[in-house]
C-alpha cells in the first residue's frame, strides 16, 4: 500500500540578505546589498521628493524635470546620452511616485564606472535645454489628453480629488496648464531645491562590496554639495464621516468603471500589516471575496480587486471593477455587502491562511534578485519602517489572528463611510446611484457640473 504524498513545507521565514550602510560627508547614505550570482550590477538613486513636492501652481514641475534629466547635461547632449547607454548597454529608468523618485541604472560589472559618470553627470549637471524642453511638451500633450479617455484614470483622479481636497496627496495628475506654463527657470529651481545628496540613497546591488561602492561613490558624488531640504507641510485631512457619490461623467460609455475608496492607515503604522491581510480576503487576488462574488458568481465583470495604497502619513484602500452599464447598481450593492461582511464575520481559518501564503509568497518573490531586496530597503528607509521589518515579516504574518482581521475590518470597511466613485454616462447612472448618497457630477477635465439628486 503506497503512503500519501509528502504536504508542503511551510515556510517559517528566511535569512533576509544583509545590507551594508555608509554615509558620505554631504549627507548621501550608500546602501550595498552583495550579491555574486551574476555580473552585473543594479545602481538605485533614491530622493525622498515625489509628487507631493510639485508646488501647488505648477504640478508638472518635478516630473519633467526627472524627465528631462536624460535630455542633456552640461556635458553631454540628448544624443551622446543615449549614445552612451546604448555603448555601455546600460538600462536607465527613472519614476515619480508620490512621496519618493527613484533613478535606476543597470550594466555589466565591468561598466560600474562609466554607469557612475553617467549618472552623476545627469543629476549634478542638468542643462534642461529649451529645444528638449518643448519636445517634451508636444509628447506629454498628447499624453495627457490620452489619459482623459481612460476609465481607470478618471476614477483614480477623483478618488484621491475627492479624499484628499487641498492636500498633497491629491497631486496625482497633471493639468495640461501646468505643463505650457513650466519653464526652463522653474523646472531647474526644482531639481537643485528638492534632488539634494542629503537624504538620498545610493544603492548598489551586485557583485561588489561595500568598500568598493563607497569609494565610488566618493569619487563621483562626493563633491555634490549638500543642501537644507525643504520642509513639506501635511494638513490632517478630512475625516470621511458620510458617503458620498461621484460620477465623472463619459458620454456614451457601455461600461462603468466603479470604485469604493477610504483612507486607512500610513505605511509604517503597527497595524499596517493586519490592514493588507484584511485587503486580501476581500480583493487582493481572483480567489478573493469580490472576484469570487462578482466575476464567478455573477458574471458582473472580467475582474474585481481592491488594493492598498500607503504613505508617510496616510493610505487608502481602492476597490474597483469595469462593469456593464445596466448592472452597475447591482454590482455596487455587492461591493457594499463585501464590505459590511468583512465587519460582521471573523474569517475562517482556511481562507485566513490561503491569504496569508499568497501575501508571503508576494514577498519572496521581491527578495529573489539583489536589485529587488534593494527596492525593499529604499521602501524601508524613505517610509522609516522598522529595521527589522522584512527579517520578522513572514513570522509576523503567520502570526496575525482572524479576530485582528475582522476587528480592523469594522474599523475601515464601514459601507456607510466609503467614497463610491463610477465614470460613465451620466444619464444611465445619476438617478439610480442617488440611493446611495449625495451625487456630485464632474467632467472628465475634473470640473464639477452639478450636485445632483440626494
């Protein structure tokens, strides 16, 4: 008689690659995560400035001046730049998030030193020249005016308008004003304000250790003179305390692009961890509870998640789906029972463990290269998570209770605070959705048209 096949192994946790810290004397921190697997060498630039730092008359201000970083220096041209990473066959991508931008280069190790000149000639000795400048505006017009047809774009919009007005967290997109009125002045003003050695990290990921990256990083940002980083100023924002109902409205649209939104806790709160493990049961895969309700069981739509969005001093929680028109009613109504279910019953402990393996196996698979536990410890210090985070994350996740799931449920699931946003034709939706609340009307540029049936 054969015996049964072997159950997996469960996953206790991991011997977390150490991470060696420098400081230069200008302030910039040099971080190394050695890693001998491959020849090659991942190389992040991290600033602590991001969205968030636009000011409020200009939001194109520090995207385009992270883009235009590559489009000439003092020293070298658009072309020779280019010319450059394709002779060093160096990968260059930069991204503006909200609260941080990040500068990423990668090359063979043989190239370690022509990747440094190249990238600290961009950020110590930008140009911004005028012809580069106004290409770039003829691209982002295009751009922009292409983003104002995207469901998902009009609904993220309005959500962040709508639960953060007058805060820098509402800084999400750009207004195409902005972007004619941004000039070579402005837009170098806020490179040297804001993209400063002193709190920057320079990491280095690869085949070397940290006396050679230090050294290296001396030899190329040393001389980068420190500079007093602006203080940025977060008003508290408003608590949600009735639910109110946008509809953006997209003329002749056959789908409704939904979304159920409340603010939740900031990155580095003790209970941060509880709230993702709650966000999983509800949304988080296709085998949570809003896939297997409105994809499987109703045929609603293709797909419906929620996810988690967090920063320094706030987050939010972000349920959505694209949905046919004449069951957009319906399909709200189910999100609001998700959610109210998610208050009233303590997961079950099966449901509780498939969530927490899918959450673990999402972290493994960020520590799977030296470049990717890089992008952990840049998220660990912009956002001043603990030290020990990653080190404890998997036994602290297998530690959480169903009851820790349920109680900080009925914290921030409460169906009657939750924004309910959908972008499609007004006239299909506006009275029927007025059962849930106030209905504000806005156009798809974000102008409001009307406040209409309660």
């Amino acid at each position: 008689m054969s015996s049964p096949p072997p159950l997996p192994e469960t996953i206790k946790n991991i011997r977390y690659p150490e991470v060696h810290e420098r400081q230069l004397a200008n302030g910039l921190r040099v971080l190394v995560v050695p890693d001998e697997r491959l020849p090659k060498i991942s190389i992040q630039l991290a600033f602590p400035a991001g969205r968030v730092s636009n000011p409020d008359h200009n939001l194109a201000l520090v995207p385009m001046a992270v883009q235009l970083l590559r489009e000439g220096t003092q020293n070298r041209s658009a072309r020779q730049i280019s010319d450059a990473l394709d002779y060093w066959a160096i990968q260059f991508e930069s991204k503006v998030a909200m609260e941080h931008t990040l500068l990423a280069m990668t090359a063979l190790a043989d190239y370690l030193e022509p990747m440094l000149d190249l990238l600290s000639d961009l950020v110590q000795n930008p140009a911004f020249p005028l012809e580069e400048i106004d290409r770039l505006r003829v691209r982002w017009r295009s751009k922009l005016a292409a983003q104002r047809s995207q469901p998902d774009f009009l609904a993220n919009e309005r959500v962040f308008h709508s639960l953060y007005p007058g805060h820098p967290y509402s800084k999400v997109t750009i207004p195409p004003p902005h972007l004619e009125q941004a000039d070579q002045k402005s837009i170098r003003e806020t490179l040297l304000r804001y993209f400063v050695p002193n709190d920057a990290y320079l990491l280095f990921a690869g085949p070397l250790d940290a006396d050679l990256a230090t050294r290296q990083a001396e030899k190329y940002f040393g001389g980068w003179p420190r500079q007093n980083f602006p203080a940025l100023f977060y008003p508290s924002p408003r608590p949600q305390e009735h639910r109110p109902v946008c509809v953006v409205h997209r003329p002749d649209s056959v789908q409704s692009r939904i979304s159920v939104a409340a603010r939740t806790l900031p990155r580095a709160h003790p209970d941060s961890l509880i709230f993702s493990l709650a966000n999983q049961v509800l949304g988080g895969s296709a085998s949570a509870r809003l896939f297997l309700n409105l994809r499987e069981a109703r045929g609603y739509t293709y797909g419906a998640y929620s996810l988690v969005k967090s920063y320094r001093y706030d987050g939010i929680f972000v349920a959505s789906a694209n949905v046919k028109m004449d069951v957009t009613i319906d399909s709200i109504q189910e999100f609001l029972k998700e959610l109210e279910r998610m208050t009233q019953q303590v997961p079950a402990q099966e449901e509780l463990h498939r969530c927490q393996a899918e959450l673990i196996g999402a972290f493994l698979r960020q520590t799977e290269t030296a470049a990717s536990v890089g992008n952990l410890e840049l998220t660990r210090r912009i956002y001043q998570l603990p030290e020990d985070f990653y080190h404890t994350l998997i036994p602290t996740l297998r530690d959480i209770a169903a009851e820790q799931v349920h109680e900080i449920s009925q914290n921030f699931f409460n169906p009657e605070k939750v924004l309910i946003t959908v972008v499609a034709d007004r006239e299909a939706v506006e009275w029927p959705l007025s059962r849930f609340g106030k209905v504000l009307v806005y156009d798809s540029e974000g102008r409001k048209l009307s406040e209409g049936p309660n």
